[in-house]
C-alpha cells in the first residue's frame, strides 16, 4: 500500500511538470496523518519586547530645541542692545584659536600643514584681516594700530596690514540723528540751527558724510551765523562695543603673550586706555585746546601750526563741532608743489587774506527738495587750481615737513604732551599770504603725555645718539629695563646705530639649497622672538609711552620719506631734544646754564650730519639715490634681517 502511494507520488511529480507546461490540473497526494493545529504554550514563547517609545530621541530633540531657542534669543538680544559684540567677541576667540593652533602646529623649516612658513603667515594674515574687517567698528582702529607697529611682523602681514587705512562705510543718516537725540534731547535741526528745506534764515547740514573712519564721520554744516563746521559724529554702535571689544583684546593678548612666551602684556591695559579715551570726544575736544594753546605760546611755531576751534556748546561725549578747515592732504604732492596762480599776497581758501566763499541759496534749495539723502552742498572752492586745474599751491616741500618735524619734536621734548596719529590723513596744509606753508592738525584724540622726568630721559637719550655717547645711552635704557641699547637706538633712529658694540654679522645667504633656505627662514624667526625678550628684559620698567611715541617717529619718518625727503630729520630732530633741555620748565636756572653751554657745543655736532644728508641730496639729484630716509632704510633692513625682521616701509605711508 505504501509502495504504491510513494509510486503514485513519483508519478504526481513527474505529472506536476508536465501540468506546468501543458496547463492541466494534478491532484496532490497527502502521505501523513492528518494533526489538528494547537497554538504553542506561552512558555515557550520570547519575552514581550516593550513598545518603542523614542524618549532619547524626544529627549535629544528637545534639548536642540532648547540651545537653538537659547541661541537665538542671545541672539536677537547681542543684535538688538549690544550691536553684535558677543558675536564679534566669539567670532575672534574662535579665529584666535585657530591661528593659534595653525602656528602651534605649523611654525617650524618644514611645515607639515603647510607649503612654507611664508605661506603659513599668509593665510593667518589673511583670516586677522578677514576679521578686522567684518568685526568693524573698533577692531579697525586696533588693526591700524597693529598696522603702524608691523615693522616687527613678517612681511606676509606688513603687506595685509598696509590696506588698514581704507576709508570704513559710513553709517545711515537715522543712525546718525540718533546719536544727535540720544546726546542732547532734541533733532539735528533744533541743535544746530539748520533746515533741510531750504530756509533762508537757517543754516544748512549734509547728510551725507564727507569721510567715514572706524569710530567716527564728519559731516559739513554751515551754521545760521555763518560760521562753517565739521561735525564729527561717533558711530552709535561704538558705545555699545568698546567694552566688550577692548575686552576680547585683553583677553587674545594674555593667552597669546603666555602661548608665545612673549614679554608684552603689561602693554595692553595702557593701550587699551588710549583707545578708550580716543572714543570720548569731550576727552579729544580737551586736547585740542591745549594743544592749540601750546602752539599759540611758542613763537617758533605760531603763524606756521594752526589747530581747529571747538564749539563746547555743540559739542558732547559723542558729538564733536569744530572749525571747518579747507586745505590739501599732506600726501597730494602735486597740489602742494604746482605752480600758485592766484595774487601774490593771497592766501589759499580759509587762510588769513583767503576768505571762503559763501553756498549758493538756490543751489541749497534745490539740493535739498531734489535729493534729500545725498546733497552736496559746499562749495568746491578749487578756484585756486585753474581753469585746467594744474595749479597748485606753489609751497616748498622743506619748509612743509621742516613745520612738521618742529611741530612733533615740540610736543616730544618740550611739551611732553604727543599727538600719536599724524598720518597724513589728519595734516592740511594751506598757503599763507606771505607764500610760506601752514600746517593745521586735526584728530586729538590719541595723545600721551610724558612726565617730567621721563621727557628729560628722552631729551638725554636723543642727544646722546647724536654724539655717540654709549655710556649715556646705556644707563637710560637700563632705566627703561632695555637690555639691548644698540638695537633700541637703531629703532629709535629709524636707521642703524653704529656707535656702541655692534656685533650683527652679514652672513652669506646666496647659494643655499630649497631645503636649506627654508631651515635659514625658520631660525630668523626665532631669532626675531628671542630679539624681543632680549631688548624688553623688564617690561614693568618700560615706559609705557614709549609705544606711541615710537608710532610717531615713524610715522614722521614716512612722511619725510614720502616727500623725497628734503629735511634732515635726524638733525632737526636731535636739535629740539637739545634745545628742550634748555627751554625746560621744569629745570632749574643752574641746569639749564649747564645745558646751554652743552646745546652751543652740540650744534657744531650736528654739521656731521649735515654733510651726509647733502651728500645724499647730491646723489638724488643725480637719480643715483631716493634721498637719506631710503639710504638709511635700506641698512635698517639689512640689520633686521639678523634679527628675523622683514622691514616693509610701505605701511608707514598711510
């Protein structure tokens, strides 16, 4: 029986695939007993797995939701009352970081991350210009500063640095009336007497700034009375952010003076403080009125330095009225040097002799109905160029910086009391009646001032340089906890010193390999960091001062450079600081006999000096040389070059 089930089962199968190809119908066989289905017991299932209930994820979710609700209402909250500080402050902890880390990494002959040290100082400069830049405001003031101290940076970032000095956008009028609201309780108008409307009987405002820096921008009014003014207005977000910013500062400095092992924080909380009085315009409106005072006192400087007026009654912690002033930018060149084709005894516009010429009313009412937003309403009184405007105003470039050596060694030697930012930016110049040039310094507010006893050090110390008093200069920088005073009196110089123990070598650098030069590149720059803990042995001892009288000199220095250098800097210079020890206030009639008969000895000196500036007249003549500021400039950098220092002048010039 079962034999011939399993026959017909075999048979089936065989049937089964033939049904599938012929379509017909097979009947299956069933060779097991039938069983009932009965349900597994419970036992010998698995345990119940419990519903998915996704808290992790509910949980994860929600604690995002949360930090991103926090973000943004910190956010909206940085945005709204603090002007973005807290997202400018993160944004430069976070760079910091990564430059840090990038050098941490990076800083040795070969890098591993990057192509070359250059090319690593080029991307880090990159991204501190990037951030200069977008953070604005304040920052830009602080980059300029750096700028103006870049001669100790590598060359990667003296060229990044040298476009600090870029025009900063300028805010919108209702950020501006704003200001003027928030500081004295009524509107522009109310305040200053003018109509936007054309009204006779009022003055007239711009609403359209006539230059825009990183803190400030100056707007062009003429007052009801006539008078005309320049109306520095601080940027309204600038209050909001100079603590936080200077703040940031602080921070970044500390942990790079400690990451670098550097001398140089104790330098930061004074510069911070400068920068912080230079945001109180009352503070720039006092400087101002010294200053103007000082000149006014010293006939060797009144008639050729003139300093603007202030009005105090329109004037606040933000807003700055002062003297409008027309002239011609110290590095216009061609405008102070074209032939003067106005009458002979004729001053140029604003001068004495050289009243200005009045807006026209028509015009102004015109202007102000047509284009509400972006008038121009002062005149362009450039009647003194011509009809092709070739002319000029006709001024000898030595009497113009010899002015301006006398002015800055004045407030260095004698009055202890330096303006600390004479870019060329904030010197006009204009033409007397009598054809001689007159200097007028605006922007007050970065000054320092020198005690007594400091600037009599100073005075001391320059004198020394000139006569090679080693001895001398030792004992006043060692007072300064200076530990290198041929390396300092270079710097202070701006040209190689070569009085003391000089014993910088001029090795031999032509011939080396790829490999090698990049090995040769690495050890100058650590010769460069260990230079700078060498001459700053003691930084609580150094003058603090010191800093921005340096940005001075330098400054000076670039702008004699730029000129063609047609004054002996060095001889005028070292004359005042001479000079001052007679002139003193504060030294008593004994001293100052002793150092008449010193100062009448010290002029036969100075002829020295003489003789190597007209021997480098004589060459430039020629077209053999750029003058005596680029000889010396070329052996400064031949000397830095020993201490790892790439000197890049050209971001002096700004």
């Amino acid at each position: 029986m079962l034999r011939r089930s399993f026959v017909s089962f075999k048979r089936c199968r065989g049937s089964v695939r033939q049904a599938a190809t012929k379509n017909i119908p097979c009947r299956y066989l069933q060779t097991q007993q039938f069983e009932p289905f009965t349900p597994p017991p419970p036992s010998s299932l698995p345990k119940p797995s419990p519903p998915k209930t996704y808290r992790r994820t509910i949980k994860w979710t929600r604690r995002l939701f949360y930090a991103a609700a926090a973000t943004g209402v910190v956010w909206a909250l940085d945005q709204q009352f603090y002007a973005s500080s807290l997202t400018r402050s993160a944004r430069t902890f976070r760079l910091g970081l990564l430059v840090a880390l990038d050098y941490k990494i990076n800083f040795r002959a070969h890098p591993p991350l990057a192509d070359s040290i250059p090319a690593l100082h080029h991307r880090n400069a990159e991204r501190l210009f990037d951030l200069l830049h977008t953070n604005g405001g304040l920052y830009l003031k602080i980059g300029q500063a750096i700028a103006m101290q870049s001669a100790i940076l590598p060359p990667e970032f003296q060229k990044m640095f040298s476009k600090m000095f870029d025009d900063a956008p300028q805010n919108s009028w209702k950020e501006v009336e704003q200001v003027i609201r928030e500081d004295f309780g009524k509107s522009p108008e109310e305040v200053f007497g003018v109509s936007f409307d054309g009204d006779p009987e009022k003055g007239v405002l711009e609403r359209t700034a006539r230059a825009s820096a990183s803190v400030a921008q100056v707007h062009w009014a003429r007052l009801k009375d006539g008078r005309e003014v320049a109306i520095k207005i601080q940027k309204r977000e600038i209050a909001r952010q100079v603590d936080w910013d200077l703040w940031t500062f602080k921070v970044v400095a500390w942990v790079y003076a400690w990451y670098f092992e550097l001398p140089l924080y104790s330098l930061v909380p004074y510069i911070s403080e400068r920068l912080q009085l230079e945001t109180n315009f009352m503070n720039e409106a006092d400087n101002s009125e010294r200053m103007a005072k000082l000149v006014a006192g010293e006939s060797r400087l009144r008639g050729r330095v003139y300093i603007p007026k202030v009005y105090r009654e329109l004037s606040s912690k933000r807003v700055m009225t002062a003297e409008w002033i027309e002239g011609v930018r110290l590095w216009d060149k061609d405008s102070l040097t074209r032939k003067w084709i106005g009458k002979s005894r004729q001053g140029s516009p604003g001068c004495k002799g050289a009243p200005l010429d009045l807006p026209n009313q028509a015009n102004i009412l015109a202007l102000a109905q047509g284009h509400p937003d972006n008038e121009k309403l002062k005149p362009s009184r450039d009647w003194w160029k011509g009809a092709d405007g070739k002319g000029g105003l006709g001024l000898s470039l030595k009497d113009t910086m010899t002015t301006m050596i006398d002015l800055f060694s004045a407030q260095m030697f004698l009055w202890g009391w330096v303006h600390c930012d004479p870019h060329p930016g904030n010197i006009f110049i204009r033409r007397l009646p009598s054809g001689k040039p007159e200097l007028v310094l605006i922007d007050h507010g970065l000054y320092v001032h020198m005690q007594p006893e400091f600037r009599h050090q100073y005075c001391l110390f320059w004198k020394s340089l000139m006569t090679f008093d080693n001895k001398t200069i030792g004992e006043i920088v060692k007072k300064w906890g200076i530990n290198n005073a041929d390396v300092f009196a270079s710097a202070t110089l701006m040209r190689p010193y070569t009085g003391g123990d000089n014993t910088i070598s001029n090795e031999i650098r032509k011939g080396l390999s790829g490999k090698e030069q990049a090995e040769r590149a690495f050890e100058m720059q650590q010769k460069m960091r260990k230079s700078v803990k060498n001459i700053l042995s003691d930084e609580k001892k150094w003058p603090q001062e010191l800093i921005f009288i340096g940005r001075n000199l330098r400054i000076v220095q670039g702008n004699n450079q730029f000129l063609g250098s047609p004054v002996n800097r060095i001889k005028v210079t070292g004359n005042w600081a001479s000079r001052s020890l007679v002139d003193s206030q504060d030294l008593s009639y004994g001293e100052k006999a002793k150092n008449l008969g010193r100062h009448l000895l010290f002029k036969v000196v100075l002829f020295g000096s003489d003789v190597i500036f007209y021997a480098s007249k004589f060459k430039q003549f020629f077209g053999v040389g750029g003058g005596m500021e680029d000889e010396m400039e070329t052996q400064m950098k031949k000397i830095a070059k020993d201490f790892g220092v790439e000197l890049n002048h050209a971001v002096f010039e700004g």
